[in-house]
C-alpha cells in the first residue's frame, strides 16, 4: 500500500470538510497547476452569486491560502469605481490583487497549518456579507469586523 503524503491527506480532509459544509465546493488545480477549492455562495441581502476560489501556494500547509472573489471579477463599490482598485488595504479587508485584478480578501493575521479551509471559506463569507452591506451603506468593510 502506497503511504500518502502529508500534505495529500491535510487536502483530502479539508474536501470532505468542504464537501460536508459547503455542497458543491469542488477541488481542483489551477492554470498554474496549483491546487484549489472553489465554491458559489449567495449573499443573504440579494440574490447576487460570488465565487470564492482558495488557492494553495507553494509552501502549503504552513504558508497562507489565497483567497480570491473569483467571480465577479469587478467589484462595484456603492460610491462609483471599483473595490479592485483598492488592493491591500485595511478598510476593505484585503490583501494585494489576484489574477487578473481579481480581489484577494484578508482572512487572517497570522496562519497556522493547524486552520481548515472551511475556516477561511467562512471568513470569505462574512466578507461578502459585509461587501454587500458596503453597497447599501457606502460604510468600509472593516467597519463590520470590529
């Protein structure tokens, strides 16, 4: 029998995690051959579909996953632009632009490998939660997180 690696069974828990808390997350590897877990989550205020894509850098488990809002791209703000603009900044909770612009959300102060991915799903959730009352208040995400 073939012993699996650490990093191969920390994925494979985190799927079935996923799986179990998020149906219809899915894992998968991205252009550049990383892994990933992606899933659509609908806002409680509108009927607006956002998906989350986790990423894994190299490095993984003890380096960080990126968190991107994968789709929309462009991220309306309530006061005209684009939150895509806004990249590493501490009032929106987000950390330096993903690809293609894309917004990278801020899910953590310090990592520790011993965090499962269903961790950082649920603070992309609240931050989607909290982006979307950004549209109906013009009020800065972190204004949410206090």
């Amino acid at each position: 029998m073939e012993a699996i690696g650490q990093d191969v069974l920390l994925i494979l828990i985190n799927k079935k995690l996923l799986e179990r808390k998020f149906p219809g997350t899915v894992y998968g590897k991205d252009r550049e051959g990383r892994p990933c877990f992606q899933g659509a989550f609908r806002s409680t205020a509108g009927l607006e579909l956002y998906t989350l894509r986790l990423v894994l850098p190299s490095g993984s488990p003890t380096v960080a996953p990126r968190l991107y809002v994968w789709d929309p791209i462009k991220l309306p703000m309530r006061q005209g632009g684009f939150l895509n603009d806004h990249p590493s900044q501490h009032r929106w909770h987000t950390c330096p632009a993903g690809p293609e612009g894309r917004v990278q959300i801020c899910h953590a102060l310090s990592w520790d490998p011993s965090y499962a991915y269903v961790e950082v799903f649920l603070k992309g959730i609240l931050w989607l939660e909290a982006y979307r009352a950004h549209l109906d208040t013009g009020k800065s995400i972190c204004d949410y997180f206090r």
